[in-house]
C-alpha cells in the first residue's frame, strides 16, 4: 500500500546525495558555532568502508561521511584520527576528502597492527573554525569476535518503507530504544522478536513498527566471490564494503534464503563494512542473512552465517 512520508529529513542518506531534500540542518547559522564544535548531527562519520592490512605500520583504512547543506562550503573536509578517544584536528592526522558532496570518503594511512583507534569526520571552514562529527572506534587486525553493533528504533508513523529513502527516513526520525552489541547469530538471523529481546535489544511493546540497523565489518577468510542472500519481513537491505548488495522494500513476508542473492569480490583477511537493516511494520518479525565463500559454491554446498567473518570492531 503507497503512502506519503511527511517527515523532515534530518541525515542525507549514507550511500546516495539526496540533493533535493530539505534538510533542517541545513537552516542552522554557521555563525552560531563556537571555534570547535561537535554537531554530529550536520557532519556525520558514517562508516569504516574498509581496513587493509600489512606488515607494521603500513595499514590502510576507507572512511566516510556525510555533511549537510550549512557545513557543505566549507574549505576542507575529512577525517581525524588518534589513539585518543575524542581525534584533534589540531595535533592528530588528518586526511582530506578528495570529493565533497554530501557524502564523502577519505583515505586513513600509517595504521599500526593491533592499535585501537578512533576516528571522526571534521570540516575547517573559511574563519578557520573547525566542526566534529561523533568518532566511530576500530581496531587494525585482531581476530573477529562474532558480533555485531545493533541500535533498535522505533517508527515515527506507521507505514511500509517503500523505498531506501524512506527507510531513512524511519530511522532518522525514529526513537532509538537500545544500543549495543551481541552475537551476530541471532542478529542476523531471528525468526521472531523474542530472539532479538534476549541478547539485549529493545524493540516496542507491541513488536510492532520497529526497525534495526546492524552494523561491523566481514572479515571473508577466502579470497574471491563471496555469494549473499538476505531475506527478511519486511523492508531489508545489505551493504558489504559500503555497496548495496540486496534491497528489498516494501511489506512482503520473508522467503527461504537464497531467493535474493548478490555477487561480491572480496580479499582474504580485509575487513570490509558490513551493514544490515530491518523495518516491521507488523506481522512477523524476519531477519536472515547468509552467504557462501568460494569453497562452498565449488562444493555446491549450503549458505552459512560463518561467526568467525564477522566482527563488532
């Protein structure tokens, strides 16, 4: 059933510049900011894309990031990272983004094996004023822990999201219940509501008009196509290394897995963005993801969730 979503887009969306939009961020004054602010809200670290790793320092990271229309001149815009919790444009390294729409990437270089770090977006405008976005934590290397970061909303109104944009919207101006992490099976792969509410997300009362946004990395142990599907009741969607692999939108009941599948080349212990969403607007609650490695579709053999490819961190 079609319907109008009335809500202000707060975010541009992560993987498409959504031009047109009216964004409220976008109203507030430059003027009014103090010399560093954090408004994470206007300039937003989005996702880690991609770790490569090597010997010693010599590790690779993607970042992206989103700023709003207010943010959108300013003379620079990238990313800060540091051992430190909270990155310093001032002290810490800094890359600059080599294309600034609403969304951008920038290129994190000199990574040590084994090191925590944290990094976030910045934008430094023409009075040499500098703003931050929240930072996002990520470790080079390390063993995947099984586990995915979760944050459960519940729907501003009650309607199917018909299309990505309004799956945005759902979640942009949604209520955030919890936020957390846990196991990536059942995460990944729950059947009803209960299964989710056991490892600590908070969904509504009524496990009605909710959605779930997973996020962590693949870490694929074999090099090569890596074959996913994604099935879910009711609108889903799958990025693997910041790529839309499967969308499905709209109100339909979940089908077996393997019926919305999609094809990605992937390398042997790099860790690629991994990110899943799940809207309910009622009736059964449905989220399974699987996939099969290069070994697995030689042997004809069944879709795994393999814990030991994914990771929180």
């Amino acid at each position: 059933m079609k319907k109008n979503i009335s809500i202000s887009r707060i975010l541009t969306s992560i993987i498409i510049c959504v031009l047109s939009c009216q964004n409220l961020a976008a109203q507030i004054a430059i003027s009014t900011f103090q010399p560093a602010e954090y408004v994470p809200n206007i300039i937003k670290t989005e996702y880690i894309n991609r770790i490569s790793t090597a010997a010693g320092n010599s590790n690779t990271a993607v970042v992206g990031g989103s700023i709003s229309n207010s943010l959108k001149t300013s003379t620079e815009v990238g990313m800060v990272w540091s051992t430190n919790a909270q990155p310093d444009y001032t002290t810490d390294p800094h890359s600059q983004a080599t294309t600034v729409a609403n969304v951008f990437t920038a290129n994190l270089s000199g990574l040590s094996n084994g090191t925590t770090y944290y990094v976030c977006s910045y934008a430094l405008d023409n009075n040499g004023r500098y703003y931050y976005g929240d930072p996002i934590k990520f470790i080079v290397g390390g063993s995947a822990d099984g586990n995915l970061n979760f944050t459960s909303y519940s729907s501003p109104v009650q309607v199917y999201a018909d299309d990505l944009n309004e799956l945005d919207i759902l979640l942009d101006g949604g209520t955030v219940l919890s936020r957390g992490t846990a196991a990536a099976n059942p995460l990944i792969n729950f059947t009803n509501a209960n299964q989710l509410t056991a490892v600590g997300v908070t969904l509504t009362s009524s496990k009605d008009d909710f959605s779930i946004f997973l996020q962590g990395f693949f870490i694929p142990k074999e090099t090569g196509s890596y074959l996913f599907t994604c099935e879910a009741d009711d609108a889903d969607d799958l990025y693997v290394d910041g790529l839309p692999l499967i969308t499905q939108y709209g109100a339909h009941s979940a089908s077996g897995l393997g019926s919305h599948t999609a094809s990605i080349s992937l390398t042997a212990g790099v860790k690629y963005a991994f990110r899943a969403r799940m809207q309910e607007r009622a009736g059964q609650e449905v989220l399974q993801v699987a996939w099969k490695s290069p070994s697995i579709q030689a042997a004809n053999g069944a879709y795994v969730l393999d814990a030991t490819e994914i990771s929180s961190f």
